[in-house]
C-alpha cells in the first residue's frame, strides 16, 4: 500500500485550493505559521494567504492538485485545515470543483 492509498489526500489537494481558509488572527501566531504565508483579512481575522480571491489556492500548498502535494506547514496548519476529512461534504466539494471523482 502506498502513503497515497493510506491517505487520499497527499495526491490531491483540492480543498487547499477551492477555500478561504479563514482563522481568528492569533491563531496564526499560537501555531508558528510563517507571516509570508498568512494575510490578515479584517482587525480579526487572518487567512491563509492566496486563499482569499475567486480562485483560492494556498501559498502553503505545494504540488499539483489531483497528482501529488504537500503542504509546507501541515504539523501547524489551522483549525479550518484540520476540520476537512478525507471524504466530507467540503472534501467532495472540493474534488468536484477540480474534476476530482468522490473517494470512498
């Protein structure tokens, strides 16, 4: 079995790149995320940067979604990135918004 059979979301990354993924301003801060990849959205909130236009896609995302990624701070991602599972109504949102068929 392969780390992509294990986990299907080292091959995709469609939510990464379909959401604003959104956070109370110190959460950036509690977790070490990076200032570069994080942007502040109003006096309380901040986001992921790149994940705040039309067409989201994180500055912490690396790869091609639907092939392989990664992402550059996974062991302190935020609260939203850790509310997506494999497989839920976001996930499979996602994965339809990039051409990407239903797992599970």
């Amino acid at each position: 079995m392969s780390p992509a059979d294990s986990n299907p979301c080292l091959d995709c990354g469609a939510c990464c790149a379909t959401f604003r993924v959104s956070f109370y301003w110190s959460e950036a801060e509690a977790l070490g995320l990076p200032t570069e990849l994080t942007e502040q959205v109003n006096a309380w909130f901040a986001c992921m940067r790149g994940t705040q236009g039309t067409q989201p896609h994180c500055a912490a995302l690396v790869g091609t979604v639907g092939r392989a990624v990664s992402c550059q701070v996974y062991d302190r991602r935020p609260s939203p990135c850790r509310e997506v599972e494999a497989g839920d109504e976001q996930c499979l949102k996602a994965r339809a918004r990039h051409g990407l068929p239903d797992i599970f």
